[in-house]
C-alpha cells in the first residue's frame, strides 16, 4: 500500500471512530435501556399489554430516527398470529446507498418472562435479557442514520416471542430472502461484564464463518476485543433468534458477554437495570458500530455459513 492511502485509511477510521464517539452517548444508551426495563413494560412477555408497550416505544424511537418500513408495511409492525393469538415484530429500515438488495440485520428480542403474582418485586425487568440488546439496535439505528454512509441496506428488528420459541425470528426469516442477507448481527445480553472483563465480548459460532474475523480485523488497534464463544457447550448459536438466518446460510452471529455459567441475574426478578454497567455497555456499543462498517459499507462481505 502506498504512503498516501495508508495515511488516508488512518484518518478515515480515525473520522469514523470521532463521529462514533459524538453520535452514540451514554446518557442515551442509559434512557433507552431504563424505558425498555421499567415496572411499566410488565416485564414484557409475549401477548401481554406491556410487550405492546414496548412495542410502541420502539416504533417510536425509530420514527424519531427516519427510518422507513420494511417490504409491504405501512408502519414498523411486521404483524403475524401465533397460536392464534396477535404478535409483532419491530422493524426499521435504512436503504442502501449502492447496493440496496443486499441487507445487513441488526437485531436483538424484546419480549421478556412478565410478571409473578406474589412477593414484593413482581416484574420481569429483563434488563440484560434483553432490553440491552434492544438498547443497542436502537443506538445503531440512530448511528448509521447519522452518520449516512451505509452502501448496503440496513434493517433494525426486535424480535417478539425469543423466550417462548423464537417466533418472532421464525416469521421474519420466513419473510426474506436469506440469499439477500449479508450478515446479520444479533445482539444478546450485554449489559454485563464479559469473563474477560471489560471492552471484550464474544461471538457465537465464530468458527462457522469469517464474520468474526472481519469484526476483530477492523477493531485492530482498539482496545476493544471480539472472542470466540467460550460456552461451546451451551449450544448458544442454535439458541437465540440468530439460528433461524444461520440455518439457512446467512452468517447470522449473536454477540454477547453473558457469562452463561454464572450469570447470577439470568432469568431471575433481580435482572434490573442497576445490575448492569452501562458504561462498558456503551462501550460495546460503540465498538458494533465500528466493527461493523466494513460491511455496512460493502468492503467486506463475510463467509456463508454451511
């Protein structure tokens, strides 16, 4: 490479990291995580007045960004019946720029357990569980409109019905065309410190495609580290709302730092926001973001998955 493009590839990523840093703020990473996780959402669970809660925030947060809706939709609900009760994803789109057939997903399930009917703390709060990953592809959504540069055509989803057999993610990948998917980036619980502590996270079925390598490989020089799933044998690619694209070839990846074999607020009343770090939590947000570009922007294009 000559002096002169390494020298305009250093201050294009320095550009890119500023912008990042101006655009994705913890004030509002901490206001969107504490809305999503309130006693008012219910707890969240599927088919229950506080997911429709959630619902209509998220329709909001993304109507306030611009963003236009999914293939046939007039809203940003992508509306479907699940033992013949109503339910609904969240959608948002950000076209493409060059290559608007080609989608790069963002994603994360907004659904939660609900509430119990005795003991003082009745709510779900499902604060890393996963109003955190909803957090963060809401700050994504806002990020790339922002910062206008997508090549590729962006879809922002919140999945209903993750925690009851991943419905939501069932009718949505029922209703695209995996060969359009370039890659998909489902984020799950990270609200939380990783194993290796702060500014790392990991990635579920690193070694079925090179999605991982392209996000290490643009986070080189950062303080920030992606790793390789270190819970092989919770089976954690095939658990979230992630497997469903994956089954069908799209490098489909979650990105998480719940430590699944100690986690001591998975699934329990006390997963509320003051358990998590929302700084670090940012912090991963931001680094999504920039791990992200490469194929955002349509430079890289990861390996299908077999």
């Amino acid at each position: 490479m000559k002096k002169g493009s390494a020298l305009f590839f250093f201050f294009l990523g320095f550009l890119v990291q500023a912008q990042e840093n101006s655009i994705i703020q913890q004030q509002e990473i901490v206001r969107i995580e504490t809305e999503l996780a309130s006693d008012k959402m219910e707890g969240r669970a599927i088919f229950t007045p506080g997911i429709d809660s959630a619902s209509v925030f998220i329709e909001n947060e993304f109507k306030k960004i611009n963003l236009t809706y999914f293939k046939g939709l007039n809203n940003y609900r992508q509306e479907f019946v699940v033992k013949r009760k109503p339910a609904n994803n969240v959608i948002g789109i950000l076209p493409g720029k060059s290559k608007p057939e080609e989608f790069v997903i963002f994603s994360a399930h907004y659904d939660h357990l609900g509430v119990v009917k005795d003991g003082e703390d009745k709510v779900y709060n499902g604060a890393n569980d996963d109003a955190s990953g909803t957090t963060a592809v809401i700050a994504l959504a806002k990020y790339f409109k922002e910062l206008n540069q997508n090549e590729r055509t962006i879809i922002f989803v919140a999945f209903t019905g993750e925690e009851v057999g991943g419905f939501g993610s069932k009718y949505f990948s029922e209703n695209i065309d995996s060969n359009k998917v370039i890659a998909m980036f489902n984020i799950e619980m990270i609200g939380t410190e990783s194993k290796w502590g702060k500014n790392s996270a990991y990635i579920t079925g690193f070694e079925k495609s090179d999605f991982g390598a392209i996000l290490q490989k643009n986070l080189k020089g950062s303080s920030f580290n992606f790793n390789p799933d270190p819970y092989p044998s919770q089976q954690l690619f095939y658990r979230s709302d992630n497997a469903r694209l994956a089954a069908l070839g799209v490098p489909a990846h979650t990105i998480s730092t719940s430590k699944m074999d100690s986690e001591p607020n998975y699934h329990k009343l006390s997963d509320e926001v003051s358990t998590l770090d929302l700084e670090n939590m940012t912090e991963i947000v931001k680094s999504i973001a920039i791990s992200s570009q490469s194929i955002v922007n349509g430079q890289d294009t990861p390996s299908r998955v077999k």
